[in-house]
C-alpha cells in the first residue's frame, strides 16, 4: 500500500507542475495574441493616417506642425521593435489625432468634405476598437504578472524565465482635464 501512495503523491505533483506550466505558457500566450490584435489596429490606423494629412493638410494650416509630428511618430512606430517604444509612441499619435479631429470643427469647408468625415468616422472607429483591445491587453497582462507573482507558479515563472509585462498607460498630457474654452479659442 505504501508504495502506490508515493506514486499517487509523485503523480499528483506531476500534474500540479503540468497545470502550473500550462496555466503560465497560456497567459504569455494570450498577452501577445492580444498585443497582435492591438498591432494590427495600430497598422491599419497609421495606414490611414497618410490620407488623413493629405486631406486636411491644404485647409489646416495651423496645423502643419501636428500633421508633420503625426507622420514622424507614425514612421517611427513602424520602425520599433521593442512593445514600450511602440506603446509610447502610439499613444502619442492618439493624442495627436485627438487634437486634430478636434480642430477639423474649426474649417467648415474640411467638415463638409466627404473623405474628410470618412476618415474621421473610420479613425474614430478604429480607435474605439483600439481602445477595447488595450483593454482587454491590460487585462491579460494584469492575469500574466499576478500568475508570475504569486506563489507557487512564481517558482516555475522564475525557472522559465518570465519577465513582468507593462500595461498601456496614457501620457501625462492625456490625464488632464480639457478646458473646453482653450477648443472655442482656437
């Protein structure tokens, strides 16, 4: 009898690491299936940012200097390989292009423009589906980093090598409160 229960316990641990594993490689998983989906929206918004300067770039003026940082974050996002440059700089752009949605109110001959509303509609979407997958990015990362934290799978996250993950967070600038009678100025 003594001997079944030492592989009935020697089984049991077994399993337990089998499940610690597992649980541990699908939360990693899950985190960059999330960021892939975020990537891809991010893709098909700096995808459209081209046609958006191009189309307000001869009536917004005052703007160029938006436009023109726009294209360089846009640019450089394309360019980065590391996840925290390029959250950085999207949500850069994001800001951006809030302003610049923002201003397209102020030129009533760019809000009556038909490709001007398309790519604002289209923008204004894709943000939305941007922001839903930082949500649920965050929320992955949040599962990731308590189960790389907590005892006992820390044990097994430390021997496999995991490393914390980083939420998207907005900028400073982001957390501010608008002042609405700074928008009627302009």
């Amino acid at each position: 009898m003594g001997a079944y229960t030492g592989y009935i316990v020697a089984g049991i641990i077994v399993l337990v690491l089998i499940l610690m594993y597992n649980s541990l490689v699908s939360k990693k998983n899950q985190v960059e299936n999330i960021f892939g989906t975020i990537d891809v929206l991010l893709k098909k918004r700096r995808d459209l940012i081209p046609n958006l300067v191009e189309s307000v770039k001869a009536y917004m003026k005052h703007e160029k200097d938006i436009l023109e940082k726009i294209t360089e974050l846009r640019s450089r996002a394309e360019k980065s390989s590391d996840e925290n440059e390029k959250m950085n700089y999207e949500n850069q752009i994001s800001s951006l292009l809030g302003k610049i949605l923002v201003n397209v109110e102020n030129y009533p001959e760019l809000k009556a423009n038909e490709n001007v509303m398309h790519l604002q509609m289209t923008l204004t979407e894709i943000e939305e589906q941007i922001s839903a997958a930082r949500r649920a990015y965050n929320q992955a990362v949040t599962d990731y980093n308590n189960a790389i934290e907590m005892i006992p799978t820390n044990f097994m996250a430390k021997f496999m090598g995991y490393q914390r993950k980083n939420v998207f967070e907005i900028s400073e600038s982001e957390r501010e409160n608008i002042d609405v009678g700074d928008l009627f100025k302009q």
